[in-house]
C-alpha cells in the first residue's frame, strides 16, 4: 500500500512558531488548485501499489472551498487506484469548522479530521498568534462529532511559557471530556526564520524553558495512558482502532507521493521535494513540469532514517532487521552502543529488539542520532 499527501500553502495568519510553507495571500488559493491538478496528472506513475490513505495537510486545507476539493479529489481518483476504506484525513482550523463544511466534508469522503485546537487557553493562542478562539474550539469538536465523523483528532502544543502544569491539565481533560480518540501533543519548537525565534533573539519574549516541556511531556504521557490511549509514536496517542494510519505508513517507510508546493515523495529508494515557493510552482506547472529536487538514498541514509523512525515508535528498532537490511557491521555499531542506554535505563529490550522507556521518550530524537551511521 501506498500514501498521498497533498500540503494547501494557505493560511489566515501567520502563527508566530510555524516554518512550515504557507502564504496568507489566499487570492491564489485557484491558480494553486489548477497547478495541483496539473501536477497530480503529471505524477500519476510515482506509485505503484494501491492507495491507503490520502491526507490533505498544510497550511489551512479547510480553508479551501467545496469546489475545489472536489475537483482535487476527483482527479486522484482519476488517477490513482484507491483501497477499499482508505483513510482520508482533512486538517481543519476551528474557525473553519461549521455544520455546513462539515457535511461538506462527509460528503466528499472525509473520514477523518484533524483539528487543530493548539490550546483551550485563551492567552496560548494569543501569544502563538492563533486565528481562532477558545470557544471556536469548543463549538469546533462539537459540530464534527455532530455531523458524524468517528476519527478525530485534536492536536496540543505544549511547553509554551504561560502553560502551567495545570493549564495543560485542563487542556487534556477537555479532550477526555469530548471523547476525542486520537490527540497529537507537539513540544513547542523555536525553529529559524519565524517570529517567535525574531521576537527571543531580539529578548522581547521569554525563551524555552526545557525543564517544563519534559515536565509536561510526562504529564501529557500519565494522563492520556490511565485513559486507555496508547502511546504509539512520541508525540500521538490514540484509543483503540484510531491510529493514525498515513503518519504510521511514514513512520514505517512506505511509500507516498506528495503533491503541492514543499510537499516531499518517498519511494523506498529516493526522496524527493517540490519546490517552496508559490509562484514558481504556479509557473513550472503551466509549462508541464513538476518543480522538485531528488536524492538518492545511500544504505547508511536508509539506516539513520530507519533508526530515527523506529526509535519514535513504541515498537522501538529490531536488531534482525537491521542485519536482514543493513547488514553485519550495522547491528555490531548498534551493540556498541547498546550498553550505554541500557545503563541509563533509556532503551531496554524487546522481543526482537529494544524500545526506549518512558523516562527517555522525551529524549528520542537525541538517541536516536548516537546510533547514526557516519560515513
């Protein structure tokens, strides 16, 4: 099985952590979906296999209207083969959300929404910049489960510095209170070239307080497992049967295409990115080109991606197969570092490999590179 992602480059506002690709000059939200349609064409033999899940990401995809998703839509289906029951997820803002969008949404074959509630904090969302309310978010959950989508998930920031300990508290048992079966808790990030690293660069705003977020990220783990979510990958947790099943595919490394501006294709053996930068990408399209960068994977980059996923996972690395894959010299380094974690209670043994443990997800992504294959 295969995936399609499809990245809407929209937006109302500029939230102040974002350095995903997005411009706020919606007047080009046509010309984009012509481009992609042109594109989806133009890719129609980047896969092979059937589709399993489609998932329209960004950016704001709810900003767009009913029209043009369906033509985006219609053309995939034109040109793709798609499984029986593929997941089709929707990222939605809540101001965006309204019983008419959501029937909207159903009818074109939404099954799965992701929200983006961020926080039920009202001076969260002002300082992150958020274009909506507290009470669009409640009003947001409502309407979905009214309508009557089954998955939804709600995604937390956290770690932001006026969130209290008992703020995300509050957060988390809405959440549990709405019985929303999939939520996505992300560590705030101070990424380069947005504002909020301008506003800490120039001291007008406080820095990242680490000592919280780890705090934070225990809190968010304690509560959501003595409420039966299982915590699957680092930062999401679901309820039975609610997995996310498109981030599971590229946390296994299966293959997917992705379409739109800064969207990124895997195939097992090359990456591949378009370019971020909306008019170039409205241009290439109107002459017939896709406008994207390709590298071709090296055995030690499919190792380092493989041991930065797996260590994501609750299922953790197997030690077989990284001999079945990599070979020899690769399971040797990663018994060489093996005793170090052990040690430390970070990393302990499975049936077939080694997971981290609670006290070291926080710390993944920073293990997970100590097992880096260097060259």
């Amino acid at each position: 099985m295969a995936g399609i992602y499809i990245h809407i480059p929209f937006c109302r506002k500029a939230c102040h952590y974002c350095n995903f690709h997005f411009s706020t000059q919606t007047q080009y939200i046509q010309e984009f979906t012509d481009a992609l349609v042109n594109e989806i064409g133009l890719q129609k033999n980047y896969l092979t296999e059937p589709v399993e899940t489609l998932y329209f990401g960004g950016g704001t995809p709810s900003l767009l209207q009913k029209a043009e998703l369906a033509i985006i839509v219609k053309t995939i289906k034109d040109h793709f083969t798609l499984a029986p029951q593929f997941e089709f997820t929707l990222e939605a803002n809540p101001d965006d959300i309204n019983p008419a969008n959501a029937a909207d949404w159903l009818d074109l074959g939404v099954n799965r929404l992701s929200i983006g509630i961020q926080s039920f904090q009202s001076n969260a969302l002002a300082w992150m910049n958020r274009a909506h309310t507290v009470e669009q978010s409640h009003q947001a959950i409502q309407i979905v489960m009214e309508a009557g989508f089954e998955q939804i998930s709600a995604d937390l920031i956290y770690g932001t510095p006026h969130l209290t300990d008992d703020a995300l508290i509050a957060d988390i048992e809405w959440l549990l209170q709405y019985k929303v079966n999939h939520i996505s808790c992300y560590a705030l990030t101070v990424e380069e070239k947005t504002a909020l690293y301008t506003m800490i660069e120039k001291k007008k705003i406080e820095g990242i307080d680490t000592a919280q977020q780890a705090r934070q990220f225990n809190i968010i783990v304690d509560k959501l497992e003595q409420a039966g979510f299982e915590h699957y990958e680092i930062s999401n947790f679901a309820l039975p049967q609610s997995k996310s099943k498109h981030n599971s595919n590229y946390w296994n490394q299966i293959p997917y295409l992705g379409l739109g501006p800064a969207a990124h294709s895997f195939n097992g053996n090359q990456r591949q990115w378009n370019i971020t930068n909306n008019q170039l990408y409205f241009q290439a399209l109107k002459n017939n080109t896709v406008p994207f960068e390709l590298e071709n994977l090296t055995l030690s980059q499919k190792y380092n991606e493989y041991m930065m996923m797996a260590l994501r996972k609750s299922e953790g690395f197997s030690t077989q197969y990284i001999q079945d894959v990599f070979g020899a010299q690769y399971l040797e380094q990663v018994k060489a570092i093996l005793p170090k974690y052990e040690k430390l209670k970070q990393l302990i043994p499975t049936k077939d490999g080694y997971t981290l443990t609670k006290e070291a997800k926080f710390f993944a992504d920073g293990i997970a590179s100590d097992f880096f294959w260097i060259p």
